[in-house]
C-alpha cells in the first residue's frame, strides 16, 4: 500500500502546492500565441520540440532559453547540435543589426560570420549591452564531451535546486550504446520521471522520423524520430513544419523569408489540437520575425480561444 495515497493527503498536498505556486516563478515560451495558448511551462513540465533538418528548432529552443533568462529565470542550455559560439553569433547578430537599421542597414550572416564587413563599432556596442539578466542566468553546455543517459540524469540531479529551466538540443545527439529505439524510450521516461521529483521544465528538442519527410503532410506527434514514447512521455509537443502559405513579400525579401506553421499536437491545458500557429522566419537574422494567431480555428473553436484570452 506504500505507493498508494488517501485522497484526503492528495488533495491537501494539491492545496498547499496551488497556494505556494507564485506566477512570476513559471517559466515562459516568451512567444505570445505559445503562452496564450498553452499558459506557459509548469514547474514539472516535459516540453518536445520536434521537426526535420533545417527547420529551425534550434533556434525555437534558443529563443525560449534566451527569453526566461531574461525575465531572471537561471536557464542551463545544453547544445548538442550547435557550439557555444554558434549561441553568440546569432545573439550578437541580431542586436548589432538593430542598431544598424538607425542608420538604414543591414548585414547578413555570411557577411558577419566571414568578416566581410567591419562591424565592430556596433559589436562592441552590442557585446556591451547585453543585459545582466541573461549574463548572469544563461549557462551554456561546452559540449567537449557529450554526455549519455546516466551522465546526463546526474547532471539535472545534481544542478536542479540551482536551476529554473534545462533545455536540451537535441536528443538524439546525446551518447548511447545500445540499441537506439530502446535507449531513447528509456532516457525520455527518465528525464520525464525526473521532471516529477525536482519540478523544474525540461524543454527536450527531438528530429522527427525520416519516414515522414517522404510524406505530403503536416507533421504529427507519432512522426517523433525512433520512439512512440517520446510522445507519451511529453506533457506538450510542438511540431514545425513548411508552410505552403502565399505572402505578400516582394520577390527581394522572399529569398530570404520563410513561413513556418508552429503546430501544437499535445497540451496539458485540454485545448483543441492540432492548433496551428504560423510565424516568419528570416534566414538572414536566424529569428522569427513575427506569429499570426489562431489561423486554424473553427467559430466553436475560436469562441473557446476567445473566452481562454480573457483571462489575461
């Protein structure tokens, strides 16, 4: 009987917690539709971002570890994928074009990364500017060594009562030896049976299956790569994908601005899915440029949405 609870005890530990939970300590998407929609990310939460190569899930879960660091929230970002100074490029890149745009220009990735253009002017500026909030409470993982399972598991136990949000791109760059379709079904019930005990978020970034990128169609939560148990696992999993939608871009702009729908296809909040946002990527910054919201929707559906916005 040890496993097993009254309901009396549940419903006061339920109490306690619910009178103890204070909203400026949840973290955020930092994505207005995203935190509308889905009310942020709880404290025990397992958040899969999942989506093919070059579909910009990387800078998704950047966005996000960037975002909470800046409302002051400590954020341990383990880049698998990318290196630390990838991080910083894009970081750097994006705020010196913003002081570029004052004086009505612009460069380009290649043009920075490459030094075609002396920029640093602006860079010092940028790299001077950086905000104490992500300074202080951004921690990027030097993946000298690429931790498996148990390293990893060691790593969140050891670190969770320092830490508000982990954020881990991706999974399938992580070390394992046995076989594949196992060990990710056990390190994704692993991490999600962490996430209950410490109470801090796990925003886990997945490919899907190479199965699917044979297919005309959206994706779907059962297309994460290797393992059914990614989803079962997950408490909310956001999918990307191409967009097929016509803009209204002139032809200059179009070379390097996509469409992408962001598809929610599970959520903890018992709103309908799959809900379909899109936003515009630009190739060039390496950022969304802006969300349009709840394009998807049925009127039985939007009057819900409706009623859910508000309460904010």
């Amino acid at each position: 009987m040890k496993n097993f609870k009254s309901f009396r005890e549940v419903a006061e530990q339920t109490v306690k917690e619910r009178r103890f939970r204070n909203i400026d300590n949840i973290c955020k998407y930092g994505i207005e539709p995203l935190d509308r929609y889905l009310w942020w990310i709880l404290e025990n939460e397992l958040v899969v971002i999942g989506a093919g190569s070059w579909i910009w899930k990387t800078e998704l879960a950047c966005s996000i570890a960037i975002e909470n660091a800046s409302i002051w929230k400590r954020v341990w970002l383990l880049s698998l994928e990318w290196d630390i100074w990838e991080i910083a490029y894009r970081y750097l890149q994006k705020h010196i074009n913003l002081k570029l745009k004052k004086d009505g220009k612009f460069i380009k990735w290649p043009e920075y990364r490459l030094n075609l253009t002396d920029v640093s002017k602006y860079e010092d500026e940028a790299l001077n500017e950086i905000p104490k909030e992500i300074e202080d409470n951004l921690k990027i993982f030097d993946k000298s060594f690429i931790p498996d399972k148990n390293q990893l598991l060691e790593l969140i136990r050891d670190n969770y009562w320092n830490v508000d949000m982990f954020v881990i791109d991706h999974l399938h760059y992580l070390n394992h030896w046995d076989n594949e379709y196992t060990w990710i079904s056990d390190i994704v019930r692993a991490i999600k049976e962490v996430t209950e005990i410490i109470k801090k978020p796990v925003v886990l970034v997945s490919h899907l299956s190479r199965w699917y990128a044979n297919q005309n169609r959206l994706p779907n939560k059962s297309d994460l790569h290797w393992s059914s148990n990614i989803e079962k696992n997950a408490n909310t999993v956001i999918l990307l994908a191409p967009s097929d939608t016509e803009t209204d871009f002139e032809e200059s702009k179009a070379s390097f601005l996509r469409w992408t729908k962001i598809i929610v296809d599970k959520n903890r909040t018992w709103m309908p899915t799959p809900a379909i946002f899109e936003a515009t990527f630009d190739l060039n910054q390496k950022e969304y440029l802006s969300w349009d919201k709840y394009n998807y929707l049925s009127p039985e559906e939007q009057n819900r949405v409706t009623i859910h916005d508000k309460i904010f």
